[in-house]
C-alpha cells in the first residue's frame, strides 16, 4: 500500500471508530432512558414530613389498599381536611390550595404502575399475605420526594415481572401465569 | 432502602470536596498500577509459552514479569488512600455492601498474598532447573486465577454499594454479582488492563531501550509488541465499554456521564490514530502524545466513575439525611425524659407541645378543634379522653380523622391530665 495514503486512511479509520462508537454511547442513553423522565409532582408532597412528623399511617391517605385492587392516590378532600388551615403560609400548601380552587384535584403522577396486561392487587398482597407498604415501596416515610424504591432498576415506570417472581419464589407465593395475568 | 443505616454524627476530618477529590485520583493512581499488574501477569505467563518457537517472547515474558511485582506492590500501597476515603465519604454504603458479601470481601485478604507469593516463586525459579515448568507455569497462572477473581470481588462490592434496593434481594458475593452491571463492568476492567499494560510495556522498553542501543532491535520489537496491545484492546473497548453504559441502571445516569464518555471516547479515537500512525504508517509520533492523550481518557473514565456514583447515591444519600434527622431529633426527645436514676422528666406540657400543637391549640381551630372544645367534652370523663386519644375516631364532620399520636398510652394520661388541670387563660404556650 502506498505509505503516503497510509495516515489518510488511519484517519479516516480512527473517525470512524470514534463515529461509531459516540452513536452507540448515544443510543446507550437512549436506551437507559427509553421511557423518559421520572415523573415531576405538580405539588414538592413531603411523606417524612406527613408520616415521620404528623404520625399519619399510609392508610389515613391511601385508604383503599386494604380493600381494592389500587391504593388510590388521594382525592384532594383529604388533602384540604387538614391543609384548609394547617401550614398555609407554606409555599407548596398555597400552591395546593390554588390548585383546588382553580382544578378541583390535583394531577398527581404515579410512580409505580404495572402494565396493562397486568393485574395486580394491593387488598392480596396486604391483606392475605400481610406485607408492610414498605416491602414494595421503600421507606415512603422517610422520602421527601417519591421515588421508585424498588421493582427493578432498569424500567422506569413500570415493575419488571423478574422483581415480583423473585418476591413471588422466595415467599412461596402462586407463580403460575394466570396469578397475574388474567 | 430502608435498611440504609443512619449516619454518625461526627465531624469528617477534612473538607468533603478533598476527600472526594483524593479518592478519585489515588483511585485513579491505584487502578493504573492494577492494570500494569493484572496485564503484566498474563503476558508475563502466555507469552512464555511462545518462547519455543521464538526466544523474543520469553525474554519479553521475563522483562515483565520483573515489573509484576514492583508494580503490584505500588498498586496495594495506592490503594490504600482511596480505600480510607471511600470509607469516610459513603460510610453507610460502604460499609454495608462489605458486610453483605463479607465472607469473599474478606478473603482478599489471603487471596492477594497468595497471588503474590506464586508470583515471587514463578519469577524467581525462572532459570532454576531444579523445578519443572510444569511447576513454574503452576504458580504463573495460580498468580493469574487469583488476578482475575480478585476485581470481580471488589467490582461486586463497589457496585452493590451503589444500589441499596437491592440489599434486601442480595445475601452475598454469588447474588452481588448479578447486580446490574457487575459483569459488563468487570469484562470492560479486564480489557482495560490489557490496554494500559500495553501502554506499560510500550513506555518501559522504549526507556529501557534507550540505555541499551545495543540490544535495539529487541527493544524495538517489544515496544511495537507494547503499542499492538494498547492499539487493539483499546479499539475493543468500543464493544465492552458500549457494553458497560448500556446496561448501566437508569439512576445512575445523566448528561454530565454521556458527555464524559463521549469526551473520553475522542480522545480514545486520538490513541487509536497516532499508535496506528506509528505501528502501520512508519511514522514516529512521539510517545508525549500518546501517554498525554490516554491520561486525558483514563482521568476522563475516573471522573465519569465518580459522576456514576454520585447520581446513583442521590436518593439514598437523602434518605439516609432524613432518617438520621429523625433518629437524631427522637434521641434528643429520649434525652430529655432520661436521668441516671431512671425517673421520666417529662411532663404533660412537654408532651402536648412537642406532639399536639401541630395540630391543636388551646383556644382555637387549627387542624383539628381547640382544646377548649375538648376540654369542656371531657372534663368529668378523664378515661374517656384517654380512650378516645389512644384510638381516635372520625366523630365530628367539620374536622378530619385524628390520627393516633405516637406516644405511650401513660404519656397520654399525662397530657389529658395536664389539659383536663389547665387554668382558662392560664395556659402555658
């Protein structure tokens, strides 16, 4: 080969690797965040404030776990019960307070979901096989901001069926398809 | 995570930012001479099963393995550092994912001494006759096992360290191991140490050489020997370094590591273009260039490290504030009722205005009704005040359902007692 074309191609060879390889990186981040953001709350909701400070049990707020298939994110009546006169100079409660008046509810956003081909319900998995809220969902009382504790570390949003199966195994809890997918 | 233990109320003994600073440099320091270690062992015992067809290759396998073994013990003393600092800055985690997979992370202890005695017996029984090769070539690759299952420990430990959700899920080293992403990260450490040992070997024979122009044409064939290894393992890296990112968890990403990793993987491409220019082009790019630009990339990759760690720590790193608030503000409530002789100096007052008043007050509404209300209700029905306290029911529809506050059944006596005793007007708040 001639020698003076030599250092051309090394070049052209070396962009190219770096070409390549910057695109698989990118790609990489594309994938690690393929289903977006956490979700932003529209109001800072402080659980080690409520649990920790206030002593409220997740129940006083997420009453229907105990009962239902969902544990429900409170309707803004609970909200305003105790926020109607409690801590209004705090920013985040005029924010709420504004909210209610202006919406009616606010439009808080999960951060735990399954899929839709999924069905998961919280009255079993609290009520019959007696897990504290904490098992699933980390220690809420001492968040200052709801994050995804646990379910998998790679799907953002959605529990990842490996994390109930190894849950479902260890505990001898059913595993047969139709347990959770109906 | 909410087995993150709290943390200790004592002061660091220098800034925080020096700290995180030392750990990532002597880290970086550390890992180098690491790769000159794990790297120089392998070749220093492949390579010497080549010597048969040509004597080149044993003599390359012997002039490294005379480095093996100064540069591990650089590498043990550097390591030394960003252990302690590891240890100060992320005690909590640290310390855990040590105690999670202790029985392995302990067995470093007699597994590197090992490692290196096989070394010191495979180098030092070189030219003896008295010993087979078998024998010899036993220690070389004993030396090698132990080089290789020695960062899997600490790579297993490191990340699990990273993810307390998955404390509860891990019980030791077997399971640490599938932890995301233990494996891609170990495979692209293990390439690594093949590159910058070529890197290593490139330097040493070309200084050496430098002193032994009588020995040139070897000199000059081990350093391209060098340059081929820095040349192709880092060229591979874009297969498991690609690896190592995309299987990195979610949490412990961002931008900055993006644009660190693309940063590095320029200045990688500059390597791979001047060690091609020198190998396949007859050119002599001076070696300032190279080692310059491999620095830039492996200090880019240190800092990307610390960037991964501190995203992954974030939430953790607050909920480890939070609990050790709360530990601390119940520990400060616990010191006010102790005394030597055991006697509760707590009072009624102390109580209710610690635990009531974010709700109550004596003579108005807040959240709840004024204590007046409760007062009046209850002034000849102590015990029902009492009950009504230690199990609160929704029982009036202007105000929201009490909940039960988190104090002992005989602290509620104290409080109804000190309510029930109050002078109208005369109250204390």
């Amino acid at each position: 080969m001639n020698n003076k074309k030599m250092p051309l191609i090394l070049g052209g060879l070396s962009i190219t690797w770096i070409v390549v390889v910057i695109a698989l990186v990118y790609g990489s981040h594309l994938v690690i965040h393929r289903f977006g953001p956490l979700p932003e709350q529209p109001i800072k909701f402080s659980h080690t404030v409520h649990v920790n400070k206030l002593n409220l049990e997740c129940l006083y707020c997420h009453e229907t776990a105990e009962k239902s298939i969902h544990a429900t994110i409170p309707k803004s009546d609970v909200c305003f019960a105790c926020h109607e006169d409690a801590d209004v100079d705090n920013p985040e409660v005029e924010k709420l307070l504004a909210m209610l008046k202006k919406k009616g509810e606010i439009d808080w956003q999960r951060v735990y979901k399954v899929k839709d081909h999924v069905y998961f319900t919280h009255r079993v998995h609290t009520v019959v096989a007696k897990l504290d809220c904490q098992e699933c969902h980390g220690p809420v009382e001492n968040m200052s901001v709801a994050i995804r504790a646990s379910g998998g570390s790679s799907d953002r949003g959605f529990l990842e069926m490996g994390w109930c199966v190894t849950c479902h195994k260890k505990r001898g809890a059913p595993r047969e398809c139709i347990t959770c997918h109906k | 995570m909410d087995i993150i233990p709290i943390d200790l109320p004592l002061d660091l003994p220098a800034p925080l930012w020096f700290l995180k600073f030392a750990l990532v440099a002597f880290f970086l320091l550390h890992i180098l001479f690491i790769n000159f270690m794990i790297g120089g062992t392998v070749w220093t015992v492949f390579l010497r099963m080549l010597s048969k067809e040509d004597p080149f290759w044993g003599r390359v396998a012997r002039d490294i393995g005379n480095t093996v073994t100064v540069n591990k013990s650089l590498a043990v003393v550097l390591g030394v550092a960003p252990l302690l600092a590891i240890s100060l800055v992320y005690t909590q985690f640290f310390y855990s994912s040590n105690n999670i997979t202790a029985p392995l992370w302990l067995s470093i202890i007699w597994l590197v001494p090992i490692a290196f005695i096989a070394l010191y017996i495979y180098k030092y029984t070189w030219d003896s006759p008295t010993y087979s090769m078998r024998f010899k070539y036993f220690w070389g690759l004993l030396a090698v096992a132990i080089f290789a299952f020695v960062p899997f420990i600490f790579l297993a430990n490191i990340n699990l360290m990273l993810y307390p959700d998955q404390w509860k899920n891990v019980y030791n080293f077997w399971q640490a191991i599938w932890v995301p992403n233990v494996i891609p990260r170990y495979l692209h450490f293990m390439n690594a140490s093949f590159a910058i040992s070529g890197f290593f070997a490139y330097g040493y024979f070309h200084f050496k050489g430098k002193n032994k122009p009588e020995d040139k044409a070897y000199y000059a064939r081990a350093k391209r020997l060098g340059m081929k290894w820095a040349l192709y393992a880092t060229t591979l890296q874009m297969i498991f370094g690609v690896l190592n990112y995309v299987t990195l968890p979610m949490v412990a990403d961002s931008t900055m590591v993006l644009v660190l990793i693309v940063c590095s993987v320029i200045f990688a491409g500059i390597v791979v273009y001047l060690l091609s220019l020198n190998l396949y082009a007859d050119k002599n790019v001076h070696h300032l260039w190279i080692f310059t630009a491999i620095l830039i990339v492996v200090s880019l990759m240190a800092t990307m490290r610390h960037v991964v760690r501190e995203n992954a720590l974030k939430e953790p790193n607050k909920i480890l504030a939070n609990k050790t608030a709360i530990y601390q503000a119940k520990f400060a409530s616990f010191m006010k009722t102790y005394s030597p002789s055991g006697e509760i100096k707590v009072s009624g007052v102390t109580i209710f205005q610690e635990v009531c008043t974010a709700c109550h007050a004596i003579d108005k509404k807040l959240v709840g009704p004024p204590m007046q209300y409760a007062i009046d209700k209850y002034r000849d029905d102590r015990e029902a005040m009492i009950t009504f306290v230690n199990n609160p029911k929704k029982i009036n529809k202007d105000y929201p359902v009490m909940p039960k506050p988190p104090i002992s059944t005989a602290e509620v006596a104290m409080v109804v007692d000190y309510l029930l005793n109050l002078e109208v007007g005369k109250h204390e708040q």
